[in-house]
C-alpha cells in the first residue's frame, strides 16, 4: 500500500456507516481515527441537534467548515459530517493530503439505518426533506470522491475489506 503520509476521508449520508467502516479502516492498516463530528461537539461545547436548534442549520455548517480547515493530521482515517462536502474551501483542504471515499448508499438503507433522523443533528433546512437532502448530497459527494463503495449489500466488515483492496492498489 503507498497510502505514505495521506490520510483517508470518508464521506456520505447519516447511517452510510463513515465512523463504524472508518475506525474498522483505521485498525486494518494502522491509522489513527478523527471523527469531526465529535471534534465539532468539543468545540461548541453540545451535541450536532443542540447546535442545529439554537443556532441552525447554516450555523453547524460554518463550524463544521471552520473544524475542518484547522484539521492537520497525516495517516489518519477521517470521517466527516454528512454535510462536509457543502464546502469547497474544507473538501480542497481535505482532498490535498487524502484521497476521498465515498461510503454509497440508496435512500432506503438511509431510512432503515437512522431511524428517527430528528435527533441526529442533521444539517438540512427545516422544510427539507431526507428524500430532498439525499437527491441534493449525492452528487456533491460523487464530485470529491476517489473512490466510491457501493455499501447497500455489504457489511461493514466488507466495506472495510473493499477499502483496505483499494488502498493496496494506490
């Protein structure tokens, strides 16, 4: 694997499973693990939906901008809030030192895996719906993906498995 000084960066959709698949990723090759979401909730000091209901939506997106702006790590497996790809400045960021994965799954596997999304902090706008918000994010994280794995029929030890291949190849 020639990861070398790279970082790995997941993306995709609440339930797309960038934070179990991630620190599984992190173990196989002997990275460490960021996950944003919680660097986001130490720096505001209160959960993803506290942030989303004081302040709103557009409020966690600039954080989550700022947060990951800041983030400088090598060889670390970095999993990103769903939201992450509203920014060009983060994602450039992100993507100059790693190479983006794309964690894909259909909008089915969304609502069977998150449930009650009201309490996941999501970044969307009030009248929106996950329908809208997922037909919204997909091209966005297909634009700054490296490499996309479909994960409706997999495990998450096999999407671990599908990276780990993808990172012998680099």
């Amino acid at each position: 694997m020639s990861l070398g000084s790279q970082n790995l960066v997941f993306v995709g959709m609440p339930g797309s499973g960038k934070s179990t698949v991630g620190v599984l990723v992190a173990k196989r090759l002997g990275l460490g693990f960021i996950d944003t979401d919680l660097l986001i909730q130490q720096h505001t000091g209160q959960t993803l939906q506290e942030t989303v209901n004081q302040e709103g939506y557009l409020a966690l997106r600039k954080i989550e901008e700022q947060v990951l702006l800041q983030l400088d790590v090598q060889q670390h497996v970095i999993s990103t809030g769903g939201s992450a790809v509203y920014s060009d400045a983060a994602m450039s960021h992100l993507k100059s030192g790693a190479k983006v994965i794309f964690l894909d799954i259909t909008l089915n596997t969304v609502l069977r895996r998150i449930g009650d999304y009201s309490l996941r902090g999501i970044s969307k706008r009030p009248d929106q719906t996950l329908v809208e918000l997922y037909e919204e994010r997909s091209g966005l994280y297909a634009r700054y993906a490296d490499y996309t794995v479909q994960g409706d029929t997999l495990n998450q030890e096999q999407a671990c498995e599908a990276v780990v291949q993808y990172c012998k190849h680099l």
